[in-house]
C-alpha cells in the first residue's frame, strides 16, 4: 500500500486506488502516517485529529474512528496496540515520511542526489485535513528549503559543535537512570530530571546530550525572577548559531532565543529551575509551541507543571553505588581507598548521608585530614562537618546547609512549617494522619505535597519521610529559633489522640490494622512518650502511655512497659480519668509479677488498700479494659500469696458471675478466658472445658484475633484432655493461624509446637517431623534465642516419640536458655533433656535433670509444666526398677492435671515399661494428697 500526501490525499494498494471518507478518519490515518510503523499514544492522537474541539471521551472516539479507517484499508493494517495504535506500513510507502528521510540523509551526508530525489516527490502543496496540522505544513516546508539549498550547492552554516562542559570526575552509578532520561527524551519533548539537592542532577543531564548534535545548555541558577529568556539569549550565541535567512537582528531576549532555534532539532538543557520555576515553565512551554524540532530537558527540585512534562526521579544513590562513590574520592583525598577494617565505618556514614553524592563527596573530602570514626562522629553535627566544599563549586554546593538553604529560599510559610514539623517525626507521615497533623501545626495538608514536589519530602508506602540530612536540617532550624520543644509537644498531642483512636478499635477486627499503623509510627510515638517525660505534669504522657498499652501487650514490649510504668505512674496522684486509673492499675499488678531473679515485696495491707481503692476507681470510669482492674488485682493478690507458699499454690482468679455478665461482650470473654487458665493452671479440667468454649465463642463472635488465638489455645487443651485429639488439631491449627504476624515469634511456635504435640498422640510422626522442621526454618529467620530454643524442644519432642534418645538429645542440648527465661520453659526443656537420658539408659544424668527441672516447675506455678516433670520422673522411675513410684507419679500428674494425658508418647512409653493399666492404684506415700504442689514432697520420688 502506497500513501501520498503531496498535493492531495491519495491511497493505492496495487492497482486499487481507495478513498477516505470522513475529515475524521482521514485526519487519524495522516497522523498514523507520519509515524508509520512506530506506535502513536492516544493523547498524542486526540491532540492533533480534534485540535480544537476534544469529545467528551476521546478514547471512545479515537476507536470508533479506527474501526471505520480500519475498513477502509487492507487487512492488518491498522493495528490497535496497548496504549494507543499502529499503522504497519513502511515509512518509505508513506510520502511524506520518505521525504523527510531523505532530507535528512541527504543533510547528514551533503549529498544533494538525495535531496534531489526527495524534492521529486513534492508534486503538490501537502494535504492537511484541518487547520490542526499546521505544524506538519511548516516542518515540511522548512525540509523543502534544506534540500533545495543543498541542490544548488549552497548548504546552510553548520552549527558551531555544542559546548557542553566536560566532566571532571567520573560518573559512579546512575546507569538505569540515565538509560531512563535518554528513552523518555526519545518519546517525550519535555524531560525534567527532578530530585532533591546534590542527588547530582546535573550530572547527569549534561552526560545525557553530550553526544548530541545541536544543544543549547542554559545554567538558571544565577538567574532571577524575570531573567530567564535573558539567561537563554545569553546562551545562544555558544550553542546555536542564527539562521542566516534573518533580515533583521531580533531586539528582545525572547525573539532571539525563538529566531535561534527556529527549525532545528535542538535539545535545550534549563538547569536548576527550582527558584524561578513558574517563569522556566512559561518559557518550556513557549519553545515547545513554536518550535516543533525542539526539546527540552530540566533539572529541578520539582516538577514544571507543563502539559505533556515526562519525569525522571533522581533519589539517593543505591548502597553499592553509594559506597563506591565514597570509596573513590577518598582515594582522591587521600591517596588510598577505604581499608577492610574501615569499610563498616564508611558503609556507615553513606547511610547516614541518605546515599546523596554531594553530602558523600563533602564527607569523603574530609578523609585527607579526619580519620573515618572522626568522620562518623562528626556527623551528629553534619552541618558544621561538612561546611568545606571545593572553593570554585556553586555557592548551593558549597556546603552540606548551603545546598538546603538553596531550597529553604524558595518555600512559603506554610511549606516551611510543615517542613519543621515534618523533622520531629522520625518515622515520617502517614498519609491517613497527614490531615490532624497539619492541623495541628496550623497548615493545609496539601503543604506535604508540595513539599514532594520540591524533593524535600519522600512519598513512600503511604508515608511522608524526610531524608535524615533534611530532617536534621529542620532540627537545626527548630533549635536556633528556639521552637523544638514547641513543636515536639504538638506533635505530642496530635500523637496521643491519632493513637487513642486507633487503640479503640483494637479489640475486635481492627487489631491488625491498629498494630500496623503503631508498628509504622513506633520511633514517633517512643519521641513523643520521651518528650512528655519532661516537665512536671505527667497528665498528657499518661494519656499516650494509655493509648500505648494495648499495642505494647500484644506485642509484649514488656522491657518497655516496665520504665514507662517508672516514669508515669504515681500513687499519690488523683485517679481521676480512665488512663490514670489504667495506669495505676497496672502498676499495682505488675508488682506480682517481679523481673526475673527479683523477689516482689509484698505488704498484703497496703496492697489490699491500694487494690480496693483503683477497683472503686474503675467503676467511676468504666471502659473495656477498666473493667477488668478488680479480677486482675485480685488475681495479682493470689499470685503474691503463693510466693510465700512453700506449697507453691496456683494462682486463681476470682470473677463473679455478675461481673461476667455486666461486662461489655471482649471483657466478658476476656474474664471466660481468665477464668479458663486457671481452671487449666489448678487441674480443674471440668472448668477449662466450659470457660474455654465461652471464652472462644465471645471472642469470635467479637472478631478479635488475639483473643481467638488464645481461647483456641486454652480449647485445643481441654480437647487433649478429653481425648478428642482430631478436633485439638483443627483448633491448634486455626489458633495457630489467627495469630499469625501479631504476638511475637516464640508465642507462635508455642502454638505451633502444641499442634506437634497433638500429632505425636496422633501416631502421626512424619507430620509431626515435618512440622517441627518448619517451625526450625521459621526460628532461624527469627534469629531469636527464645524463637530457637522453641524450635528445638518441638524438635526434641518429635525425637522422643520416635524412641531415638540420641536425636533427642541432641536437639536438647543446642537449647541454649538464657538468663531470665520462664522457669516453665526452662523446667520443660529440663524435663525433656531428662527423657532423651533415660532412652539411651544414662539414668543418673537423668536424675540430675529432674532435680534441677522440679524445682523450677513448681516455682513457676504451672501446673500443667509440673505434670510433664511428673512423667518424666515416672519414666525414671520405671526404667529404675521402681515401678510403685512409677504409679505414684503418674497418679500425682494426673491430680495436678487434672485428667490423664494417656496419649502423649512418653506417657505409652512409660506404660509399657510398666506392663499394667496406668489407671491402678499407686503406691503413695500415707498422708501426702496426690493433687499437692510440694517441690520438696516431688523431689522425694527420686530418692
């Protein structure tokens, strides 16, 4: 198919020679023409078929226009391609395209045969549909005179070669940026590389158009308002010559720039438009409309705001890269790069300069009379570090504040605001906070846009963030105009109520998102709770700590807990609010609760009166959590007691039906669930049944995960218990699950380790294996010792039932248990340690592992924890010889159970050490119950 222009519009294919009909499809298929075979986008189509009059769905319009076309010309011809459509025609089939390409060659080569050949296509004026394709009229036109001059052997002045400045250093990185530039300019003709100040801009735009032939580089930094054509007039004349066809000298900047670049294919560099961004809009956009062969390429801080502006974002260096940069200008400094052992140092310090190459040049500059540590420590005070630049740089690049000040000049009010505010939030924004917080600091929210705009903010994962060189610009500023502590209480406040609002939907569906968005603001909210530390009234910090706690108690940040308690709480203060209440509350009932290898003091009056005061304080300020101060603090109480227990009592709680029933339905299930955990805790399988089926079906019925998790935990033991092992598995499993990505990693291989332990009873030893080796796989990513340490039991649990005592010690002994540990924890992996011993026949070892575990059991008053003692001590026993005291143990595990674990895989194994019914009477001592919790009395039956 042939396509001509020249003269009219004519389309053969063969010896057929068809019509267009309709202005509409013949506009399209010239458009396509002019760029046969290449893809041609929708804008850029509507833009030139509907010039003047777009429909109201150009898309919409621009189809059924292909549709008709598409059956006016042979088949395939017209392709429709993501994002826009093709004419698959050759551009010599086209005569206007072939005439232009001829032009072209015939004006890179001299060559005036070609400019011949491309003059005989022109048989007629060309063919337009519509005024819109002026631009096409005059590019054709403007080649015409270019071949003509050529054929009568009188060519043009060439242009004068670009004078782009050379580059000094060599360019590190940067490569997927610069392929980046380099396709869009072949595509868009307005390319603005935007990025923060010393990102290195610049660089990379004059590395862009160096192998360009026609460039016109135009340096805006020392331009003012209104100077802009003036800065391009003075340009001109070293990068472009004027046509000679010019009769008379153009007299304004603004004529001359537009004579000079009058029908030339000329990239024209505007570098640094930060400052005087409206007039370099106004300007591009000029150039744009009157000269089509032109392009443009920008360096800003933000965007243009020109129609069609395409981007290129220049953030921080990637790491490598980074560290290369480093590396190779302190070897400039100094004379030799980084050394192995100074390599942690510098990898160091490039983070902390955000990956930008000029705050990383300024460092490594420093390295000629610094060492690198000096360097490092230096930059808590960055600014003054690095206020040294290279004497003949741009004063903006001076130094590390010269280079922000640049952009703090340009800034309104309002953008100035934000940017301080923005600085005494580490974890930068959250879009969904962004409204309170600007309202909060007397702005339109819109400012952090704005500050994106001008590269100064980052908008990342829904987040505002400030790179921290920025950040800690902000800080300085605060400090030198005496506003930081100001500005650190308003961010304070607006914290306190962001985070009591989300606190409030945490028990129920909303958790995850609740603890997302405390994860997300973790370094904000720590700042803030540290800036409420200070001052002499606790009030507002006692309101954060509270919309904290619940997050904190999910995530147990016990280690936090404990000095925020510290800080915050106070007993001689009125308990005149929900949070001072809570607060107090909790104080009180951590002190059952001392830290590892502290004994709490306990004075049962002053406690007794100190607990009765906060329950009548909760029930002046009732809430969810308020509401479960009198059973916690009598539960506290019974957990005092019974450290003064030689018995080693279990705790209890204490909940009246009225007070389950009064309650709002998440406490309701909460205090079920209390009350199941200490039916499990006291052996009372009866109880655990009932209050962990009530416990589970409130909590799900609320929709709140972590109390599912746990009441499923506490359900999936009853059912062990009662020797319904396939519906434990289903319900481990789903607990399991529920809390997947809430608590901590160890609460969750707890979970999953009971699942194992249901197989095990199940006979399912491959699956078991399988899943202990997944929970392995999950603790080494975790890295934690408490993460491992709950791998390795399950592991160790797997290598008992399968009667491999070697596999089962080894799994044992890589438990490394620190200091600080839950004694139930360290008594169970002591327990297990036990019975590895006893399968490989080493039973004074054993023995030696069930004193040191019993102990520990008892004290930690779990009773479930000292039954599992009791079964290994029953194993011990009977491998001993000592079937009686085999009997009575297991008899005393089942008391302090509170039913017979007659499944679990050492239990069997002991039963069949004993070669009789488990259920027989045992052989006690007379006078000692069965159900008591003496360690003295247990440790006995190894005598």
């Amino acid at each position: 198919m042939q396509v001509r222009f020249f003269g009219g519009l004519s389309v053969s294919s063969g010896a057929d020679e068809g019509a267009i009909p309709g202005r509409g499809q013949q506009a399209l298929l010239l458009r396509l023409a002019v760029d046969a075979g290449t893809t041609v986008g929708y804008r850029a189509l509507a833009d030139d078929v509907w010039p003047s009059d777009s429909p109201d769905d150009p898309r919409a319009a621009l189809q059924s226009l292909a549709s008709r076309l598409r059956r006016a010309l042979p088949d395939g011809m017209l392709a429709s391609v993501p994002g826009g459509y093709r004419l698959d025609l050759a551009r010599d089939a086209v005569d206007i395209t072939r005439f232009q390409d001829l032009v072209a060659a015939a004006r890179a080569d001299g060559d005036p045969a070609l400019a011949r050949d491309a003059l005989a296509l022109w048989t007629g004026d060309p063919w337009i549909p519509h005024d819109g394709f002026d631009w096409l009229v005059r590019d054709l036109w403007q080649d015409r005179g270019h071949a003509e001059r050529l054929v009568v052997a009188s060519p043009p002045p060439a242009p004068e070669a670009a004078r782009v400045p050379a580059a000094i250093a060599g360019l590190v990185g940067r490569a997927a940026e610069l392929g980046a530039i380099r396709d869009r300019l072949g595509t868009d003709r307005l390319v603005t590389i935007i990025g923060p100040g010393g990102a290195g801009k610049t660089t990379l735009a004059l590395k862009t158009v160096r192998a360009t032939p026609d460039v016109l580089v135009v340096e805006l930094a020392p331009a003012a308002a209104g100077e802009v054509w003036a800065a391009l007039a003075g340009a001109v004349g070293h990068g472009i010559r004027l046509n000679e066809t010019t009769t008379t000298p153009p007299m304004s900047p603004r004529e001359r720039v537009l004579e000079a670049v009058a029908g030339r294919d000329v990239v024209v560099v505007l570098d640094n438009c930060e400052h005087v961004i409206r007039e370099a809009a106004e300007v591009a956009q000029t150039l744009l409309l009157r000269t089509p062969g032109l392009r443009i390429l920008a360096t800003s801080r933000e965007p243009l705001g020109v129609v069609g502006e395409a981007f290129v974002d220049l953030g921080p260096l990637p790491a490598l890269d980074a560290d290369e940069l480093f590396a190779r200008r302190v070897r400039s400094a100094r004379g030799i790069p980084p050394s192995p052992d100074e390599r942690e140092t510098a990898t160091s310090i490039v983070q902390r300069l955000d990956g930008l190459p000029l705050a990383i040049e300024l460092a490594a500059a420093r390295a000629r009379t610094l060492t690198f540590a000096e360097i490092d420590a230096g930059l808590s005070d960055r600014f003054a570090l690095l206020a040294n630049g290279p004497r003949l740089s741009p004063g903006r690049h001076r130094t590390l504040r010269a280079l922000i000040d640049w952009s703090w000049d340009t800034l309104t009010d309002a953008e100035r605001v934000a940017l301080r505010a923005s600085s005494v939030f580490p974890d930068g924004i959250g879009s969904g906070d962004a409204d309170a917080i600007a309202d909060a600091f007397g702005v339109d929210a819109t400012v952090f846009d704005a500050l994106v705009d001008r590269s100064l903010l980052v908008r990342r994962d829904g987040r505002f963030r400030l790179l921290e060189t920025v950040r800690e610009y902000g800080l300085d500023r605060l400090r030198a105009e005496g506003a930081e502590t100001k500005f650190r209480e308003r961010a304070a406040d607006v914290l306190t109520v962001l985070a009591a609002e989300r606190e409030s939907t945490m028990r129920g569906p909303g958790l995850r998102a609740g603890l997302a968005w405390f994860d997300a603001n973790e370094e904000n909210l720590s700042s803030a709770l540290r800036t409420r530390t200070v001052g002499p009234d606790r009030r507002p910090g006692r309101r954060l700590l509270r919309a904290l706690l619940w997050a904190w108690a999910v995530r147990e940040r016990v280690e936090e807990l404990r000095p925020a308690l510290a800080a915050f709480a106070d007993p001689d203060a009125p308990l005149d609010d929900e949070p001072g209440v809570v607060i107090e509350s909790l104080a009180l009932f951590s002190d059952a609760f001392p830290e590892p290898g502290e004994t709490p003091t306990f004075d049962p009056a002053r406690f007794r009166a100190r607990r009765l005061a906060l329950e009548q304080a909760a029930s002046r300020h009732p809430s969810e959590v308020t509401v479960l101060v009198a059973p916690l603090l009598r539960l506290a109480e019974t957990v005092l007691q019974a450290h003064g227990s030689p018995a080693g009592r279990a705790w209890h709680v204490d909940v009246s039906d009225d007070e389950i029933t009064s309650a709002p339905p998440w406490s309701r299930a909460t205090l079920h669930m209390l009350r199941a955990g200490a039916a499990q805790n006291a052996g009372d399988a009866a109880a655990l049944g009932v209050e962990s089926e009530r416990a589970l079906r409130i909590f799900s019925e609320v929709g709140d995960p972590w109390g599912t998790g746990i009441a499923s935990q506490l359900r999936s033991e009853w059912l062990i218990l009662a020797g319904r092992l396939e519906d434990a598995l289903v319900v481990s499993d789903d607990a399991a699950r529920i809390v997947d990505g809430l608590s901590s990693v160890s609460d969750l291989l707890q979970m999953r380790a009971q699942s194992v332990g249901i197989l095990l009873r199940l006979g399912r030893l491959d699956d078991a294996r399988t899943r202990a080796a997944d929970m392995e796989a999950v603790a080494a990513a975790d890295g934690s010792v408490r993460a491992l340490s709950q791998a390795r039991m399950a592991a160790a649990q797997v290598e008992i039932s399968a009667g491999d005592g070697v596999a089962a010690l080894r799994q044992s002994q890589a438990i490394r248990l620190e200091p600080g540990f839950p004694d139930q924890i360290t008594a169970w992996a002591g327990a297990q340690r036990a019975q590895a011993l006893i399968l490989l026949d080493r039973l004074d070892e054993a023995r030696a592992a069930l004193r040191e575990a019993l102990p520990l059991a008892v004290r930690s008053h779990d009773h479930p924890i000292v039954a599992a003692v009791l079964v290994a001590v029953a194993g011990w026993s009977a491998a001993s010889g000592r079937p009686d005291v085999a009997r009575e143990a297991l008899a005393r595990a089942e008391a302090v159970r509170g039913a017979a674990d007659e499944r679990d895989p050492f239990r069997r194994w002991v039963d069949e050490r004993l070669s009789a019914d488990t259920g027989e009477a045992p052989a006690s001592a007379p006078g000692i119950p069965l159900g008591e919790v003496d360690a003295d009395v247990l440790l006995a039956l190894l005598d």
